[in-house]
C-alpha cells in the first residue's frame, strides 16, 4: 500500500470544512499553528508556532524535517500567512506561488503597478507615505478616488473621498490603523485585524482612481500551466459607500455569457501579470463601459471562513479547497462543473450596534426560513462588538448559505434569515 502524502498547512481555520479536506483526501496534516483545533482528528502532527511569523514556521519545519519528518506539498487557506507557505514552499522546492508572486498580490502598490505594466486593466493607483504624496497622486488621478492601506484585508479602512477634506480623513484614518492592538468604543473592545492581515514593510496608504459599474468576484484555482474557473459570484447589492463592507454573494452569474467570459480573461490576464501559477485566487472586478478592471487580486480562494466555498460547492458541486490541494500537490485538477448550475449564494449578518453578545434571537426559526441550508457562527456570547466603520470592518455575528431554484428565492432566504436572526446584548 503506498505511503501516504503529507500535507503542511499553515494556520487552522474557522471553518472545519476546510481541514477536513486534507484527510478526506488520504493525506496526512502537519500543521503549523499557534493554536491547535480542539478536535484532533483534523491534523496529524501539531508544530506549536506562530502561523504568521515566516521565521518561526521555517525554524519549525526544518526541525519537524531533521527528525525524521516529510513534507510532500504546503498549503493555506490564510490570507495573513501566504507569505509564509511561499517561503516554505521555494525552500522545500515544492509547488506554490513565488514569494515574489505573493508580495505583488498582497501589495496592492505592487499590483497596480505590475498589470499597468502588463496592460491588464485596472485603475490608477499610487501609494503615498505622507500627505503632501496623497495630494499629489489626487492632483493625478482626479476625485472621486479610493484610499485603502497598502496591504490589509476585509475591506479595512477602505473610503470612497470627494475632495481634499475627505483625502486628509481618510488618509490620517489609514495611516493610524498599524499600530492599535484593539478598537474600543466605551468599555467594548475588538482586536485590530490589521496585525493579521497587513504585509511586512507594506504600510503606505494606497491611492486609487475610483471606478463606477458592478462589482464581481471570480474564483479560480491554477498549476500546471492550467487556470480553472470555479465560480463567477456576483454581488446584487451595491456597496452602502464611501464604505465598502462585503454583503451578499449569488451564484451562478446572471450577467451574459460573453460578458462573463471577459471578466475570467481578465482575471487570469491578471494572475499571470503577477506570476501566479501555483494555488487559488480570488479576483475582484468591476465592469465597467471600457469592460472589466481589476480591483484587487487576492492570492488564496475566496471567503475560506465564509461560505464562499460551500456556495460554489452548492451551485456547481465543485469543492475549491480540494482542487487546490491538487494544485499543491502537483497534480491535475479533477472536477467537472454542473452543466446547469444551482442558484446559491449566502451573507453575512451584521450587528446593529457596539456591545456585549449576549445571546442570538431567531436560532430556531431562521432554518426555518425556505432557502436557508446553514448558519455558521462568527461570534459567541460574551464576544463583544465594536462598530467603528471603516477602521474596523469586523462585526459580523453570523453568515447565512441558502440555495433555492431562482436567484430570486436564494435572496429572499438571506433577506428573511437577515429579519429573523439578530444578536442580544448584555445591556
């Protein structure tokens, strides 16, 4: 019988699912992670390290390697540690993306920059360290634009300005999100995502040409010279701006086909522009009169603690994590999409305000709702909230996953779980 495979996964995740696969798969887990899932039948081997310090990983790997341990392929489902699986991964001489390729999606300087260069299109963008910087990009690019830090994630800080004011706000906003440990309003308190999510020597404040038209997502997983299309997901709701806090996902696409075939051209005009040829991605879009612009490039599969995932598996039966496992591991993809697809979609359930948790109302009756197939919880009572948009984009207490027969039935389940299921506060 032949030696099982082994898999090095860099961090743990909120979504069991996701470190089921690995097993269900035949391989065996290492995983690197300061803090180990409580349920043990996910992981062979636990190496106790912090999942985003590139050096310590790497110390640890060589360790777990010079006594008498394998690593046949790496992997993450973490946006903050993909920088550290490119390092273990070129090291090792294993498939994955380049350090290099990694540093030009995470930097978002880097990615304008490397698809202008390419002609992919995409806006404008220049990057700024003080304001006289951001003054002169903005005299460039012209209002309105939209400021965003360098490298971060879930939309932090992320604002749509007008005018010379609204620069300034935005960019002192920016520029104070490095260093907080926490966000607080009174005696609430939430961890700065920042220090997950923002890139080593990253942290100017990115200045960019805003955009008008639709906004879509588009996931895909690649290697071996293949790039394979997982789901078209768009957005029906538009953005409540000059915020731009993730909302609702439906799939399969409703726009035409020749359009759709536009939006995944360029999505992998622009993985290639990056040097992307190992993993997952998930590209971000808008369509615009001229056709699509790339927004952002996000270089691991989409939603991995959202149900982005689960609803691609639930519209076209395909399982994302699994085929870029695949990928990893050198080997071919292995799926065949529905020929005709099942609307799907989900969305995240917001707070309405700062507090305490301490409990949800609706628990039973929002599966109760037609349409609504799961509930994954993002809080739990004694967690508090903390609304300070756009510097901290994290209150979500729920995620909702509905499928149903028309795009219409699938909104309506997450517009009706949306009216059922709410938090309770301690005061």
């Amino acid at each position: 019988m032949p030696e099982s495979r082994v898999l090095l996964m860099i961090a743990a995740s909120l979504n069991p699912d996701l470190l089921r696969t690995p097993h269900e798969m035949g391989l065996e887990v290492v995983l690197a992670a300061a803090v180990a899932p409580a349920d043990d039948s996910l992981y062979d081997v636990h190496l106790a390290v912090d999942e985003l310090d590139e050096e310590a990983v790497l110390a640890a790997v060589r360790d777990h390697l010079a006594h008498g341990g394998r690593i046949d392929a790496v992997a993450t489902f973490h946006e903050g540690a993909l920088h550290v699986a490119a390092r273990i991964a070129a090291e090792l001489g294993l498939p994955g993306n380049s350090p290099e390729a990694v540093r030009a999606m995470r930097d978002k300087f880097l990615t304008g920059q490397r698809l202008a260069e390419a002609g992919v299109p995409t806006p404008g963008t220049h990057v700024a360290t003080d304001f006289a910087e951001a003054q002169a990009a903005a005299a460039e690019l012209g209002f309105p634009l939209v400021l965003k830090p360098q490298a971060s994630a879930s939309s932090q800080g992320v604002t749509k300005v007008e005018n010379e004011t609204e620069l300034k706000a935005a960019f002192d906003n920016i520029t104070g999100l490095y260093e907080p440990d926490a966000f607080r309003d009174g005696a609430y308190s939430v961890p700065n995502v920042a220090h997950i999510y923002a890139y080593p020597q990253a942290r100017g404040v990115l200045i960019q040409e805003y955009v008008s038209g639709e906004e879509f997502a588009v996931d895909m997983v690649y290697g071996g010279g293949e790039y394979r299309l997982l789901a078209i997901h768009d957005k029906p709701y538009p953005f409540a701006e000059p915020h731009f806090i993730e909302g609702a996902y439906a799939t399969p696409s409703a726009l035409p086909e020749s359009e759709q075939t536009l939006l995944v051209d360029t999505a992998v005009a622009a993985l290639k522009a990056l040097g992307a040829t190992v993993g997952g991605a998930h590209v971000e879009l808008r369509l615009t009169g001229e056709g699509p612009k790339v927004i952002e490039v996000n270089g691991r599969l989409g939603g991995t603690t959202a149900f982005v995932q689960e609803s691609i598996r639930e519209s076209t039966g395909v399982w994302g994590p699994a085929e870029y496992l695949r990928a990893v591991l050198g080997e071919p993809f292995d799926f065949t999409a529905k020929e005709q697809p099942t609307p799907a979609g989900f969305t995240p359930l917001l707070a309405d305000r700062s507090g305490e948790i301490a409990g949800f109302a609706g628990v039973e009756e929002v599966m109760d709702v037609p349409g609504v197939i799961g509930v994954r919880w993002m809080a739990k009572p004694g967690d508090h909230v903390v609304i300070k948009y756009p510097e901290n984009p994290v209150s979500c207490f729920a995620l909702i996953l509905a499928r149903g027969e028309t795009r219409e039935q699938v909104l309506s389940a997450l517009e009706g779980a949306e009216k059922v299921l709410r938090p309770v506060y301690t005061d």
